[in-house]
C-alpha cells in the first residue's frame, strides 16, 4: 500500500513538472532563441567541416564517421525552418527585448516564401547527401557534398548579413 502511494505520489509530480514544462516552453526567452539558433547552426558547421575532413582523406581512421555526420546534418536540417521566429528577426527582435547580436536579416520577414524555399533546399540537399553517403560512391558522395554546401551559402547570402 505505501509502495502504490509513493507511486501515485510520483505519479502527482510528474504531471504538476510536465505542465511547468510546457509553461516555460510557451514562454520563449529572445536572447536565448537567438544563441540557441546559432549554436544549431554552428552544429551544423561542424559536422560538414568533419565531413570536408574525411572526404580530403584527412583523417582515414575516422572515415567510417561519414554517415554519422551525415546523419546528423540530415537531422539538424530538418529543424532549420523552426530556428526563426519572428520576434527573433531584426527589427522585431528589438522590440521584443533582445540585446544579443544576429546576423539573421530583415529579408527573412520581407521574403518569408524565399527564405522556406532556401530553408528546404539544404533539407532536401542534406537527405540527398546522407542517401549517398549510403551509396558509397565516392564521386556522387563528392557531388552531394558540394550541393549542400551551396545550398547553405544559397540561404547565408541573402538572409544572413555579410561576414565583415
Ligand atoms: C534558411 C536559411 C539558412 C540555411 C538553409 C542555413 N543557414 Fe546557417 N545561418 C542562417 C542565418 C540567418 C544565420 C545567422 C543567425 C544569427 O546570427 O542569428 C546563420 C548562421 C550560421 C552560422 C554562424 C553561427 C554563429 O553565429 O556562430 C553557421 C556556422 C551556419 N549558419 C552554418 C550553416 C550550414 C553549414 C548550413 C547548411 C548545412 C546552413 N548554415 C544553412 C541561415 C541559414
């Protein structure tokens, strides 16, 4: 009987954090969107830099991490069309209270079709990418790559301000 009580307790509380949880997921904390987007995104850097490494034949004890990198850059890209909320995109993000600094551009707002299209295109690049690195050859793995990385930088030149 106390074991079913501890367990209808543990039970009471798991419900009253879940709804905590959801709470705080309603509230979203600007400066912290922003940081979180740019770390997804610097995750993404990584894996295709790890990528550009393994496929120069840089590191060969470490060719066998391709489809996990793969992988993860087919994950990743998944959720890039949710990293953009409009109260993190400047001039709304001012008003919204941030005080962090983004590279996101106002065209993300004004050319909203735009910016999903450049958004699918690196998914649809990085499914392509990890379907070859599954086909293990050599040259359309090389090709896949290539595509992806213009699709990123496809996105990066019209909605992401220039690198100084
Ligand atoms: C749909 C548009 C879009 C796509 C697609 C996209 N990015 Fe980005 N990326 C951005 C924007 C906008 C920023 C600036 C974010 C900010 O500062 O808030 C950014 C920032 C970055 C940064 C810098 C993060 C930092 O602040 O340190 C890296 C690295 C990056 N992207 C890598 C990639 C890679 C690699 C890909 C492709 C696999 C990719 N991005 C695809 C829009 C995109």
């Amino acid at each position: 009987m106390r074991r079913f009580h501890h367990l209808a307790a543990a039970a009471v509380v798991c419900f009253l954090t879940g709804l905590a949880g959801s709470a705080i997921a309603a509230e979203m904390n600007v400066d912290g969107m922003i940081k979180y987007r740019q770390n997804v995104m610097r995750s993404l850097g990584g894996h295709a830099g790890a990528v550009d490494r393994i496929l120069r034949g840089h590191v060969p004890q470490h060719a066998e991490q391709l489809e996990l990198h793969a992988r993860a850059l087919r994950e990743v890209a998944e959720t890039i069309l949710t990293l953009f909320p409009k109260d993190t995109i400047p001039p709304e993000a001012v008003f919204a209270g941030a005080t962090v600094e983004t590279d996101a551009l106002e065209s993300i707002l004004e050319k909203p079709d735009k910016f999903e299209m450049a958004g699918k295109d690196t998914q649809e690049a990085a499914q392509n990418f990890l379907k070859a690195v599954e086909g293990e050859d050599k040259k359309a793995i090389a090709e896949a790559f290539d595509k992806l990385g213009k699709s990123c930088k496809g996105c990066h030149d019209d909605f992401r301000k220039e690198k100084k």
